[in-house]
C-alpha cells in the first residue's frame, strides 16, 4: 500500500464522526456536482413560480433563479461546513423552500408585489432566529402527524400551478389551455416515466432534469421555444441587491410568512435527524438549534440577494442514504457550485426561456412527489387508539380549501385572508392546534376515542432494536408517547412492550385478527409466545 493511501486510511481511522471524513478534492466535487443534479429542479421551481406569478419577463426570472442559486450554495456552506452557532454540520443541501410557494402567491395577490414578500421574509427569518434554539426543544409539538399532513398540502396546492403550466403559463396568450401545449406537458411527463424506468441509477434519478432538457430540445426543433433573449444579462453577474426594489412590509404578510418559517422549523429538523441516522451520528438539541439557525440566517440575508426563506432539501437526505457517502465537505463542494452557478445569469436565462407546457408536464411528478413525500410520513403514523385520522383529515380539509375555492375567505378581514388564503399556512396552523388538543392538553385520547366513530383501540409493542433510537430521538416517538426511566410510556400511562422480532411477528398477527386490542392482550400473547 503506498504512503499515500496508508495516510488517507489513517486519517479515517483518526475522524470521530463519520461526516467529519474528508475525500480527495476531485471526488469531492464530482459527488458534489451529484447533490446539486439531484436538487436542480426543485431549486429552480420556487423562483420559476413566483416569478411568473409576479408577472415577471423572461430577464427578472432570471434574476431571481440566478439568486435563489446563489444563495442556496451560501446556505448549503455555512449548514454543512458550519461556524460556531450556526450550522449542522451534516451533509443538508439547502435551497429555496417550497413551504413558502402558496404563502408568497397570496401575498403577490394582494398587489403589493415582491417588496412586500421580501420584508415579510426578512422579519420573519429575524424572529425565527431568535426563537430557533427554543423551537429545537419543543419539537415534540411537530410529529410525524403534523409534518407529514403539512408536506402533503404543500404538494397538493401546488398542482394547480403546474396545470396552469401545461396550459401555457400566461392565461391571456391565445394559445393558452391549446392542445398543443397539452400535449407537450403530456410528452414530458411520458419521457419522466419512461427515464425513471432505465436501470440505470443516475438516469433515474435525474429523471425530471432530463426530460425538460428532451422537451425543451423538441419544442426548439419545432419552433415553439425561444432563447433569443439568453444573453440579455451577459454571462456574468454578481447579484445585484434589492433588484427589484427596497422591502415593504406588512403585518399580515409577516405573520403569515412567520407560519411558513414554523414549518420549514418542522422540516429541516426532520431533515436532520433522518441524515443523523443513515450517517449515524449523535444529534441532539444543540445540533438541531445550530441547523436552524442557520435556515434563519441564511433566510434573513436572502431577500438582500433577491431569495426567499431557505430550508434542507430532503431529497438529497435520500442521496446519502442512496450513495453512502457521508462526509459534509461534499455537500460543501456543492454549495460551492451553487454559488459559481448563481454567478452566471446566462444559466438562469436558460431555465426561463424553457416552454411553460414543458415545465407543466415535469412539475406534475416533481409537486406530487413533495405530496407523496408526505403521504408516506403519514403512513409511517399510528391511528389506532387515537384521533390522528380526524386530525389528518380536518387539517387536510383546511389546507385544500383555499387552492378549490381562493374566495372562501374573501369576507374575512384582509389580514385573516392573508394568512388563511394559503393552503400550507390553514393545513399547520389546525394540524398544530388539533394536535395540541388531542394529544397534549386537557383528556388523553383514551378519554376521548372511547366516545368517537373515527378511532379503534388496539395494542402496541416495540422491537428491541428499535427502543434505543426512539429513546434518542424523542420526535420520532407515537403521538402521546413519553420517555421515562429508559422505557416508552404511551398517552394512557401503560408502558409499551418491547418484544423480540419473533414476538413481533406473533402480536402483529394477533392485531390483524382483531385478537390484541388492549395492552392487556398484548401481553397475553407475549407470555404465550414464551411458553
């Protein structure tokens, strides 16, 4: 083995914690370059939206992704590499959150335009700064129940904005709602099907980038693009500050911005105990406190740079687990190219000019994916002895009210439509108030389900090799659950047996046959398996 590589092996040997390893600068980069492929079309998304929902021309959308790049490579450096105070120190690629899509819409509707979303980001981000490290010890109030229904909603009140892409983007052009125009949204989702189906890792994973490449390449050839105006800013470009005009600020819009910065509080501590897992790390408070204070540094200093609030990218959480590389100077390296690539306003002239029709057909699979995102959380949520479905259900309801009906609040003073107006802003604040209700204050849920049609009881168990994680990581505990002298203590008081995977298995059949339907059963079939 040559001096080289002994020293390299030596030096891992030598890192106490297994993100803390650094790779050669090369591969650094190329996985690097990896976190920024995968992470592309979402960080472009956001700006996209708002942009257009701005009524912005193809030049200010420009402007605004080479921004949202830009700080997106600043955020991602100081969360992955990290100063004293801010920063995780894990390997989070940060961007623009779309929690604050349906929020900033409504806020451009009320015609103040993008100053006003500004102020409201920056004094928002403010207040999340300062109250971040008590939010990293109240994180028991933000479940799985109350992060997977809000995800959900961010998802589905998006779709709407990408059928309006599919029919054209611009309600007023003569084409709008065209066949052609569904049939290029319609071609595009085909080819990200059909990409996502080729054995082949990196094909499939980029499989939404591809296809608005193939699809803009088509209508080019037809015609029906135009890239005449790519260059109008030049190749080069520092950011220009407050581009589009000096902050305005609002007490509605802020509050209402305030609700978002709580979810992207929900999401990036999510974010980072998942990554704290698969890297298999020590994360405590303290960690999650210096992740979110960088989130709201990172997003107070945005609206400078003409950005919006920044939070972690949970598809990239997926790429660790996927690649296995684990070291957080690789996602630096990344932030890195986001930074070089927010510099060059040529590459944000490129995404503006691509078809509206093409992005349409790409957004269907990329806002439902967020949707499903957060459908699968809820999957991961225990309903039975508990009020958890009527949670999820009346929170859902809220959130899906303002994207069927935009008038349902137009009776309600400006302020109440403001903060109601968006679906992600009604679908946290009830999730949050429901589950505070249910499974925090007042009577148990045990009290309450024994009287209610939505709810059965049934026994639960943990496995063995499950106890210590849930122990270490609170948030993921069941709705109701405690920790108490190294046991799980469940919302009625009962402690909830651990049992080995052989016992697993025997109560999990008892429960499906309707055969373990109290704790008191669950021990039952524990001693007969036992015997």
């Amino acid at each position: 083995m040559s001096a080289s590589k002994q020293a390299h092996k030596g030096n891992r040997a030598q890192t106490a914690r297994p993100e803390d390893e650094r790779l050669p600068v090369g591969t650094s980069f190329a996985y690097g370059l990896q976190h920024v492929l995968t992470m592309y079309g979402g960080i472009i998304a956001v700006p996209l939206i708002i942009g257009k929902a701005a009524g912005l021309d193809g030049a200010g959308i420009s402007v605004l992704i080479a921004s949202c790049l830009f700080m997106g490579g600043l955020a991602t450096i100081l969360q992955s590499f990290g100063v004293p105070f801010f920063g995780s120190q894990l390997p989070l690629v940060q961007g623009v959150s779309f929690a604050g899509v349906a929020t900033m819409t409504s806020i451009l509707a009320g015609g103040d335009g993008l100053p006003e979303v500004f102020g409201a980001v920056l004094v928002a981000s403010v207040i999340g700064l300062i109250v971040a490290p008590g939010f990293a010890l109240i994180v028991k109030f933000f479940p799985p129940v109350v992060t997977g229904t809000v995800i959900t909603t961010i998802g589905l009140s998006l779709m709407p904005v990408a059928a309006g892409w599919a029919m054209g983007g611009n309600a007023e052009a003569p084409d709008y709602g065209s066949g052609r125009n569904i049939l290029i949204a319609v071609g595009t989702l085909a080819i990200v099907l059909i990409l996502s189906r080729i054995p082949v890792a990196m094909v499939s994973r980029l499989s939404i980038l591809l296809a608005i490449v193939v699809g803009t390449v088509i209508c080019l050839i037809f015609g029906w693009a135009d890239f005449s105006h790519v260059l109008d800013r030049g190749v080069f470009a520092f950011p220009e500050p407050f581009a589009f005009g000096m902050p305005t600020f609002s007490a509605a819009a802020i509050i209402s911005m305030f609700i978002v910065i709580i979810v992207t509080f929900a999401e990036t501590t999510a974010d980072i105990i998942a990554v704290g897992e698969i890297v298999r790390t020590k994360v405590d408070s303290k960690r999650i406190a210096n992740g979110l204070r960088a989130d709201m540094l990172s997003s107070a200093v945005s609206p400078l740079f003409n950005s919006f609030t920044q939070s972690a990218f949970a598809q990239n959480v997926g790429l660790v687990a996927i690649t296995g590389v684990k070291s957080r100077f690789v996602v630096t390296a990344g932030g890195v190219i986001l930074v070089v690539l927010g510099l060059l306003p040529v590459m944000g002239g490129v995404v503006a000019a691509i078809p509206s029709p093409v992005l349409g057909g790409a957004g269907i699979v990329l806002f439902g994916t967020v949707a499903a995102s957060g459908i699968r959380t809820l999957s991961k949520v225990e309903y039975e002895g508990n009020l958890n479905m009527i949670l999820v259900a009346v929170s859902l309801a809220f959130g899906i009210i303002p994207v069927v009906q935009p008038d349902f609040y137009n009776s309600f003073p400006s302020w109440v439509g403001i903060i109601l107006h968006s679906g992600i802003s009604s679908a946290t604040l009830m999730a949050v108030l429901l589950n505070l209700v249910f499974n925090h204050i007042g009577v148990r849920s045990k009290d309450r389900t024994d009287r209610s049609v939505f709810v059965a009881g049934t026994g639960r168990v943990i496995r063995r090799e499950e106890l210590e994680r849930l122990i270490n990581h609170e948030a993921l505990l069941a709705e109701g659950d405690t920790v108490k002298a190294g046991k799980i203590v469940d919302c009625n008081g009962e402690e909830v047996p651990v049992v080995t995977e052989q016992e697993h298995e025997k109560v999990g059949e008892a429960i499906n046959k309707g055969e373990a339907r109290t704790q008191e059963d669950v021990r039952r079939v524990i001693k007969e398996t036992e015997d």
